[in-house]
C-alpha cells in the first residue's frame, strides 16, 4: 500500500484521478488540493465524489505520502514538483512542464521562464509503453499531453521501423471539449459548441507540437526526422480524441506487411489495440477507458492511421496512474481496468 495526494483535484483530469484511486486497491489517497475551492468538499462540486476535503496547495502533508500527481497548470506544477521531491516524494505531473527537454523550446512556446530547468534533464517524458524500464527508478515523471498520446501511440511503429517516409507527416486530431479544461471560456460554451465543429491553432501554434516532434526525432533516432504538420479540431462531445494521421511512404508498401507490423509493436501491451484490418478507430472504442485504438489502412503510397483516446484517461489520469503502477511495481493495469 502507499499513500498518494493529488494537486489539483477539482479539474477533470484530477478528478479523474481521485475515481481512479479510490479503486485502487494499493493507493491510499491522503489529500487532494484546490486553490479555487479549499475549505469545501470535493463532493459539493462533484455529486458523485467521495466526501473528501479540499485544502490549498501548500497546506499539503508531504511528509505523509509516497507520490503526489500534480494536475496543475504550467509554471506551478513545477514549483509544487521541486517541493516534493525535496521532501523525497515522488511526482507523476500531468502539466507539460517536464515534457520537453530543450529549455529554449520549452520557455519559448510556454511564455514563461522554467521554475526548475535543472530537472528537465532527469525527468522521464511516461508514454508508457515505451518507457517502461525507466520507471521503477524514476523520481519525476512528464505525463504527456492529451494529442501527443494520440500520435505518438500510432507514429512509433512505423518511425521505430526506420521505413522511409517522403514527405511531411499530417495529424489531424479532434478533441472533445473536455480538452479545453473546467475554466469557463466563449469559445466552449454550449451554445458556441453545439451543431459546430471548429479548427483551432493549426499551423505552428498548438502547444503540443513541439513535444510531439522532440518524440518523433527520438523515434527516428534523430536521423532525418519528417516533418509534422498538426491540425487540431474541437468536437462538440464531452471527451475523446481521434487522430487521423498521413504518412507519406517512398517505394510500394504493402498493406498486410503495415498492420502486421503494428500488431507485432502492441502484441503485448494491456492498453493498445491494433484493430482487425478494414476496421477503424472511432471514440466509442475508448471513451471511459485507458485504452488507444489504432486502425491501419493504406491508401497508394500514403499510411493511414487512425487512433483514439479518451483524453481525460489514456490522454491524462489513466497514462499517469499506469506510470504510477509500473513505479512502484503494482500490476500495470491495476485500477484500470
């Protein structure tokens, strides 16, 4: 058994965490913090939640926890980072303050100068499925970002496979609105979302994108890295992400060879499913559970990939509390399934 706390427990992603651990068998949760609403009961904002007390950030009992998750907006989560560890706490973060390596990228698309940058260095960007051996060791885990899961889980197959790719890669990804967090604003109110459906920050605006392309270049050991062209879209639904990702491949690829290599790559994972060839990946595969679906079709030349998540999920609480189960060597999918 070991004791958690949550930073941020009355966003949809940290709610999600606190159902998450409350079936977790091996968690026991000693605190979750709001700033907005410290002094009320997490139920009074969540009918459904347990009866637990919200308290500010720094009212935290670090002394008595084993790991925190910080579901935190950037800057402050890696403020809140550097006081757990200092208290020898270890901290699965779902903000993108980790995620990236490069300091100069990070403080450049995030407007803000790093609180840590020391830590960048050291901490482990937790797609999961890749990063499995870092875990037992790692102090500090960079949840990824809701889109970059999507992606990611359907790039690194073909990338890890060294094929050649002519051209730019195309992600476009529709995301439910859930993805745009609690905070009220315009442009996701009912009536601006419902009978609509909108691109957002295509081109090189989304804050995403550098992650995902540090990834790829990682995946393609940093040897001639495709481009990548992110288009994200907003769905009027509640939550789910569904990517439809172009690769553009040189020579005459041959469709059963394409889904037998993406069948091989996730043979043995509990959360990836590589769908049945002339299947695709829709939100009704994943929503409400921590799995990617991921459909391959060849189209002539061009790889065809869809994949989908539920962002809330494999996108956020469920990637961050399977990183959780593979640190402290708990079966990987306990309280997931």
């Amino acid at each position: 058994m070991i004791k958690a706390g949550i930073f941020g427990a009355t966003g949809y992603a940290g709610y999600e965490l606190v159902k998450i651990l409350q079936r977790h068998e091996g968690v026991k949760l000693e605190f979750v913090t709001s700033h907005s609403f410290a002094g009320q009961w997490l139920d009074d904002l969540y009918p459904q939640a347990p009866h637990l007390l919200l308290i500010e950030g720094e009212a935290a009992p670090l002394d008595q926890v084993d790991a925190v998750f910080l579901a935190l907006p950037h800057a402050a989560a890696a403020a809140t980072a550097v006081a757990a560890l200092s208290a020898g706490v270890r901290v699965i973060d779902l903000s993108a303050d980790f995620r990236l390596k490069d300091l100069e990228t990070y403080e450049a698309w995030y407007d803000v100068t790093h609180p840590a940058p020391e830590l960048l260095a050291t901490a482990v960007y937790g797609l999961t499925e890749f990063v499995r051996d870092q875990l037992p060791d790692a102090q500090l885990v960079a949840n990824p970002g809701c889109y970059p899961t999507s992606v990611l889980l359907a790039l690194q197959p073909v990338l890890a496979a060294g094929l050649p790719i002519a051209g730019p890669i195309i992600a476009d990804s529709k995301s439910g609105v859930s993805g745009a967090g609690r905070v009220p604003k315009q442009h996701i109110h009912f009536v601006e979302v419902a009978n609509n459906f909108s691109p957002y920050k295509i081109g090189r605006m989304h804050r995403h994108l550098p992650e995902m392309e540090e990834q790829i270049a990682a995946f393609s050991q940093n040897a001639d890295a495709p481009p990548l062209i992110f288009s994200p879209h907003l769905l009027p639904v509640p939550r789910g992400i569904l990517s439809t990702i172009y690769v553009p491949l040189s020579g005459q690829p041959n469709a059963d060879d394409l889904h037998d290599l993406y069948a091989q790559a996730y043979a043995d994972e509990p959360f990836v499913h590589v769908l049945p060839a002339g299947q695709l990946a829709s939100l009704a595969h994943v929503t409400h559970t921590n799995r990617c679906a991921i459909a391959v079709t060849l189209a002539g030349s061009t790889l065809i990939l869809t994949s989908a998540i539920d962002n809330l999920i494999k996108g956020a609480a469920g990637q961050a509390v399977q990183n959780m189960n593979v640190m402290f060597g708990f079966e990987e999918a306990r309280g997931l399934s």
